[in-house]
C-alpha cells in the first residue's frame, strides 16, 4: 500500500466514520402522508388548477427531494393519498392515533402531514386537540401540483421537516407551514382559492418564519392545546354527527330542520332561525352560535345563555365544529361545552 493509498483510506474512513455519526445524530422526523395538490400531478405544467392526472407516491416526493436528508432521518407511513375532501372522522382518528404512537417513542423528534389544502385548518384543529405531545407536529400542503412550473410544495415540505426537527419547535402545538411562514392550526385560514400565500391567521398573524438562516419563533398561542388537551383518542371509538349551517339574507330554518332529520348530535349556527334551533334543542341536538365572517370573536351574553346556545369565541365555523364533535365525545352539558369553547 503506497503512502498515498493509505493516506486517502484514513481520509475515507474518517469521513466516513463521520458521515455514519452525523446521519445518526439527526433528529428522526416521520411523514405522514395523506394526499392533496402536493401529491398532484398535471398533465400541462404552467396549467396550475388542472391537476387529476394521478397521484404523487411519497417515495417520490422524496426522491425529489435528497436536500432533506441533510435535515432529519425521515420515515413515512402512508394514511392515504387523496384530497382533502376524504378527510372523514375515522381517518382523523387513525392520523391522530399514529402520531401519539410515532411521538411516544423516545427518539422520535416530529411529525408532519402532507394534507389537501382545502380542509388542511380542520385536520391541523383536530390534531391540536387530539396529539398528545409537546413535540412538533407540522401540517404541509400546496397550492400547485407536483408536476408545475414554480410548484410550491417541494420547499414547503422542506420547510416543514426542518420545523418538525427543530427542538425550539417544542410546544406550540400543530403548525401549518406554507410559504416560509409558520401558523398556528387554531387561529389559520385558508383565504384564498389559489395563490400561494392563501394561509393566514387574520387577527393573529404568523408564529414565526421558516428563513433560510434558521426556523425563528416570535410568540406562542395561549390556548389549551396538545399536551394540554383533555381529548383521548385512545377513548373515542367515533365522532359524533355536527354539521354547520350557513347564514344568508333569506335564510330560514329548513337547513337547520334537514341536518337534525339526518341525525346531527350537534349544529354550528352562522346566523340563528330561532324556532328551528328550539325544535333542535327540543329534540336533544346542541347548538354553537358561530359567525360567518371568520374573524373577530363572538361573546358569550346574557342573550346567548337564554338562547342556550354557547359561543364559539373566535373559532370559524368548520373549526368550531371540529371542537363540537370532540366536545360531544365528553359531554352534553352546555355551561361545560362553553367551558370547552373558552379553552381550547
Ligand atoms: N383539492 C385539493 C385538496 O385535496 C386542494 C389542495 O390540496 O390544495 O384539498
């Protein structure tokens, strides 16, 4: 062996050594795929909302990708791979169940989902109700397929691993990252139907900035959450009916009447057709007065506990149904339900 050989061997096994020791020592961040525009293909690349030409696996997402594993050993467990709209009670159970298994294990550092952005809010409020951790758990979506010009969704998946291993990330309960911004999942909105910065916390703005220098932080939410919660899903076997109905200049009771005949244990109410809410109370459903403007709070008065309707606080109206469902999972009570509201 010539000088030089074993010169370059030492080197090689040096690095080597320390490239096992590095891959080793980074945080273990699992993926929990769902589906969405971030697993979307389109069959023409600058045609950003035609988008139903088959479905992006996670393997290759991360194929695309290698720039991650530089950041977190990731593993992936695949929930489902379609849009947001499949969202449905058993799915939320499972998705929340697996990631208070995969949190559990000591090593684990985070968690993300790839979600549909349409319901992306609703998923990101249960899982805040429902993780029990104060580890990260960040929700990631896209606004453009996987196969555009100028996708969003590489970098926002990205993003979202580098949130889910970051240890400062602690305790904030789930965030949503999109667009180098950091929300957190109670107070965020989708608000728009295709730009790329569509999620925004309309009274609150970000919690922090995924910047290319590092992960920042700039406040924490103060309402009860994750590590915090009450909500076991490990005790819930379903989720009760709760539907929303929506208020419009004309609107009358026939929404209300309709959701009830179909079995609702609970109505999220925008605007109130008082007759069809006491024959809904008559017949046992409990109702949430909401508001449809989707900022701003709605208080609890002297009106409302005659009405009996407790108050959704600043929660829109698919995120107060969200909370409702858990909440009927517990109780029927209504001073105990505006408890909820007030906390959560
Ligand atoms: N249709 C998609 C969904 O699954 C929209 C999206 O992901 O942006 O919600």
């Amino acid at each position: 062996m010539t000088r030089f050989t074993r010169l370059f061997l030492f080197a090689a096994l040096a690095s080597g050594c320390a490239l096992a020791a590095s891959a080793a020592d980074l945080p273990k961040v699992r993926i929990f795929a769902t589906g969405g525009t971030i697993q979307s293909r389109g069959a023409d690349r600058q045609k950003l909302m035609e988008y139903n030409a088959g479905r992006v696996t996670p393997d290759e997402l991360l194929a695309d990708l290698p720039e991650v594993h530089d950041v977190a050993t990731i593993s992936v467990e695949e929930i489902s791979n379609a849009g947001s709209g499949d969202m449905k009670g058993d799915r939320l159970l499972q998705l929340a169940r697996s990631i208070n298994a995969w949190l559990a294990q000591p090593d684990a550092a985070g968690a993300v989902v790839t979600h549909g952005t349409t319901t992306l809010e609703e998923t990101a409020y249960f899982l805040n109700l429902t993780v029990r951790s104060e580890k990260p758990v960040v929700v990631v979506g896209a606004m453009r397929p996987f196969t555009a010009v100028s996708r969003d969704g590489p970098f926002n998946l990205y993003n979202a691993v580098r949130v889910a291993a970051a240890p400062h990330a602690k305790g904030f309960g789930v965030m949503i990252v999109l667009n180098d911004e950091i929300n957190a999942a109670r107070e965020t909105t989708k608000n728009h139907t295709y730009r790329t910065d569509t999620f925004v916390a309309r009274d609150f703005g970000p919690l922090g900035y995924t910047d290319s220098d590092r992960v920042v932080f700039y406040r924490r939410p103060t309402t009860r959450h994750t590590f915090k919660s009450e909500f076991d899903v490990s005790k819930i076997e379903d989720l009760p009916r709760v539907d929303v109905t929506y208020a419009y200049q004309e609107s009358d009771g026939a929404a209300i009447d309709a959701f009830v005949a179909a079995g609702a244990k609970g109505i999220v109410l925008t605007g109130r057709d008082a007759e069809a809410v006491k024959r809904g109370q008559a017949a046992g459903v409990v109702f949430v007065q909401s508001d449809r403007k989707g900022s701003g709070r709605v208080m609890t008065s002297a009106r409302s506990v005659e009405r009996a309707t407790p108050t959704a606080d600043n929660l829109n109206p698919h995120k107060a149904r969200v909370l409702l469902r858990l909440a009927l999972t517990k109780t029927t009570d209504l001073a105990e339900i505006q408890r909820i509201f007030n906390e959560y």
